[in-house]
C-alpha cells in the first residue's frame, strides 16, 4: 500500500528525490490562464505519494528547486498541460521532462487511446476509477478519496516509463521521442502565449 502525504504550500526540508520522480498537477480546469493550480502530486521510486498544497501568494522553494532541478528527470503523463500550468503560476520551467502519453502516442501507434488509465490497464494490468477527476481541487482539505486519485495518477509512472522505453526502443523511435520532450518547454511557452490555436506548425 501506497504511503500518502499531504502538505499544505510546500514540500519539507527533509523530503528530497534522486534520479527520477513522477509529478502531476491538479487545477480548477483546464484553462491554462483562467484556472488556478491547486495541487501538485509527486511520487518517488519507492512507492511513496506527496501531494502539495498550493497556496496563493505563498512561495514553495522547496518543490520549485524540485521541479527545476536538472540532475531530476521529471516524468509526466501529457507533460504540455504541467509544465505550461507550473510555469504560468509558479514561474519555473520544470527539466528535465518525460511524457508518457508522447512516448506512448510514438510507440503504440495502432492503439486508439492514449490516457493515462488505457495506458495503466493495457501495460500494467490495472484499472483507474477517475469518478474524482473533476471533484473540487481547490478545497482547503483533500477528502481521502481525492488524496487517492491524486496519487494514483503518479504512482504508475515509473513503471509505464521502463515499458514505454522498451517499445520506443523496439521501434526506434527513442531519440526522436527525447527531441520531442525537449521541446516540451518552448511549447509550454507558445501556449501560454496562445499560439496553441491556431497552433503555428499548422499550414
């Protein structure tokens, strides 16, 4: 079973990761200017849930130095939404990053979905409940079914990325897959920008 913490506008001095961490982000929609960032969820390789807080107008230095921490990689499932998020209320470029829904879109090309719970059942053998999806992120206290929703979203990831490095492998298309989440950063600012529509790479 999962160990789960919550902390109220920032991690604590004595949490620290090493190599990799799974991260995902919580908001008030999906309005990248409009909706506020409620909750960032991190998981370490141990199994182990950290959801925080965001408080407005409060700074979070611990997890910004761990977001922005380059010795880090950062994995995410469609990291464009976080990263833009993140860098729109916390003013952070999180790197480096991984983005398990691009890996899976560039190895599993005959599979019509690519979210995150069709990515847990077909690669992993588990099913997602997602009733708490839409709940409200920006209550002051996360009810126990919110906290595990929360967690789940990153507790896979470890494991989708050492499968989705195997398939990009088989296929070939690992480098090209590294090329795109480093791009992840410019993209993130083009949206901020709106540039997302019409998105300037279309004719």
């Amino acid at each position: 079973m999962a160990q789960i913490s919550v902390f109220k506008a920032d991690l604590p001095d004595n949490i620290s990761f090493k190599g990799q961490v799974a991260i995902d982000t919580e908001t008030m929609g999906l309005n990248l200017l409009r909706d506020r960032l409620c909750l960032v969820q991190l998981s370490d390789e141990q199994g182990n849930a950290y959801l925080v807080q965001i408080i407005k107008g409060v700074d979070c230095p611990n997890l910004k130095k761990v977001l922005t921490d380059k010795n880090i990689l950062k994995i995410f499932h469609f990291a464009r939404f976080d990263v833009a998020k993140i860098l729109n209320d916390l003013n952070v470029m999180v790197q480096p990053v991984y983005c398990t829904k691009i890996a899976s879109k560039l190895s599993r090309t005959s599979c019509p979905s690519h979210s995150l719970k069709s990515l847990c059942y077909d690669l992993l053998g588990v099913s997602l409940e997602k009733e708490q999806q839409t709940s409200d992120w920006g209550s002051e206290e996360l009810s126990p079914a919110q906290q595990q929703y929360a967690a789940n979203d990153v507790l896979y990831l470890h494991q989708l990325k050492e499968k989705l490095d195997r398939l990009l492998q088989r296929e070939g298309r690992y480098e090209l897959a590294m090329e795109c989440f480093s791009f992840l950063g410019t993209r993130a600012k083009l949206d901020l920008l709106s540039f997302n529509e019409p998105d300037i790479f279309n004719h």
